[in-house]
C-alpha cells in the first residue's frame, strides 16, 4: 500500500512528463478532488495508506490530466473574485486577467452607484456575478449567444445567491437586448484570438475550451470593433465600456473610438505588462 505522500509524489512524476504544468499543484488538487479533502487537510494526512479503492478513484482524474484537460474541468469548479463558479466545457474558465478587469472597473465606481450594465458574452457569468457583488444597488444584465453558457452563467448565479441580482438573456451581442435599455457599463471579454493564436494555444486551451469563445472574426479583433461601434446606441451619455482584449488590438480599436467620438479612451496593461484593456466613454452632449 502507498501513502498519500507517495502518491502525490508518482502523479507529479507522471504529469511532469506529460509536460503538464505546475504538475505538484495539480497532484495535490486531484488527490485531494478524489479523497473529498481539501489541500490542507491532504498535507495533514501525508502517512496515511490509501486503500485500492480509493487509488480507483484518483486514477480517472490523473489520466484526465495527463490528456492536459484542464484541472478547472476536472475539478468542476474554480474561484473568480471570491465567488466559487462550477466551471465545464460550456464555457471558457475564468482567468485572473479578467478578475483584474473587475478590479478596474470598480475603481471608476462607487458601490453605492446604481449603476446599469451589461455583460456581453457572459460565459461562466463571472464578470457579472463578480460586478452584482461588488455593486450591490447595481442592475445587471449578462447575455451571451449560447444556450449551453448562459445555462451555466444561471447555475452560477443560483449557487451564489446572485439570481435576483442579474437578468439573463440569449443573445448575439445586442442583438436580443431590449430596445429601449440604456447602460453606464458595457463590459466584455469576447473572442479576440487568431485562427493562428488558438492553433499555438496550450492544449488545455486549443483542445477543451469552447472555440466559439476564443476565436475572434476577422484577425481576432472583429468581435471587439463590432461590440465597441455598437456601444454607443446603448451607453448612457457619459456611459463606459470596459473591454478585455488580445495586446495587438488596441491601435485599431483607438481609431474605431475616436471615429465614432468616444472620449477618454484608455489602453491597459494586465499585470504582466501586456496590452489587455481597453475603456472609453460615450460622449456627453454640450449643453
């Protein structure tokens, strides 16, 4: 019989080779996922024999990985700004460029603001659960054009006790979006790679996520210069958008912004120093 110990150590041996990454972590998760115990409850029991059922059940999960499905999926759930997301192959997971895009976001509103806004492309629904949250006299709106998404965008708000906080719609973009609905944000993380991007992606990325939410049109930035150049029908005057973007489309999307009269336009960086953000404001009418 193997300790637990032991088998962390033989599954990080064997994810290392499969060039899995960070294979130690995702050792430590997947043992843990398979005992019902959480990692620090998992170091506390290092000695302890595991009985060949148990071995049964980690078995699974370890080949999953080593197929370099992504430990969110295998896991079925991750953590997106506090809030615990189930998390499959409906939609992309959630990643921590875009719990910084929140961070942004919030510090050009206040908490009290009754702010209006949509999320388009809502996925997992993390930017609109995560902004609900944050904004507790916030009306949120997350639409998404896929069924299977926006289902578990709902799960997710059920789970967290946001439900009442965010209506749900299907729909491409603005399409769906009733007509008479004006916003102070917009925000989004849609398609913005390459055919070439997501041909080069890791395989937990090129292989599992949901390809309708990577690949952009055109060079990866038609879906970005569409959402923006539709925006300003929906903004309140003075109203922001807030995009997440890949870092070579911020020249073109400038110029989309300024032919369309859009003020302040800002390009960000993530933490990483790379290009990722882009926010603008509907111009307000002189008086």
């Amino acid at each position: 019989m193997l300790t637990v110990l032991e088998i962390i150590k033989k599954t990080t041996d064997f994810l290392a080779g499969k060039k899995v990454e960070s294979p130690r972590l995702s050792a430590e998760w997947l043992v843990g996922q398979a005992l019902g115990l959480r990692r620090m409850q998992l170091y506390m029991q290092f000695e302890r024999l595991l009985s060949e059922p148990e071995l049964e059940r980690i078995r699974p999960l370890v080949r999953r990985r080593a197929a370099r499905e992504p430990l969110q999926y295998i896991l079925g759930e991750t953590e997106f700004c506090g809030l615990k997301l189930k998390c499959d192959r409906r939609a992309l997971i959630p990643r921590p460029e875009t719990e910084y895009l929140v961070e942004l976001i919030l510090a050009r509103f206040s908490p009290t603001e009754a702010a209006n806004v949509l999320d388009l492309g809502t996925g997992t629904g993390a930017l609109a659960l995560a902004l609900a949250q944050a904004l507790p006299t916030a009306r949120v709106m997350a639409v998404d054009a896929s069924p299977d998404a926006l289902a578990l965008a709902q799960e997710n708000a059920g789970s967290t006790g946001l439900s009442g906080r965010v209506t749900f719609l299907l729909s491409d973009w603005y399409a769906a979006v009733p007509p008479g609905e004006r916003f102070d944000l917009i925000v989004s993380n849609p398609p913005y790679l390459s055919g070439e991007e997501v041909a080069a992606a890791m395989p937990e990325v090129r292989d599992f996520e949901p390809h309708s939410a990577l690949l952009g049109s055109d060079d990866g930035s038609g879906d970005l210069q569409q959402i923006l150049r539709d925006a300003g029908n929906w903004l309140v005057p003075g109203g922001l958008i807030a995009l997440e973007t890949g870092p070579d489309h911020h020249a073109a999307l400038r110029i989309v912004s300024q032919s369309l009269g859009f003020e302040g336009f800002e390009s960000k960086t993530d933490l990483t120093g790379r290009d990722r953000y882009v926010f603008a404001r509907s111009r307000v009418p002189a008086v």
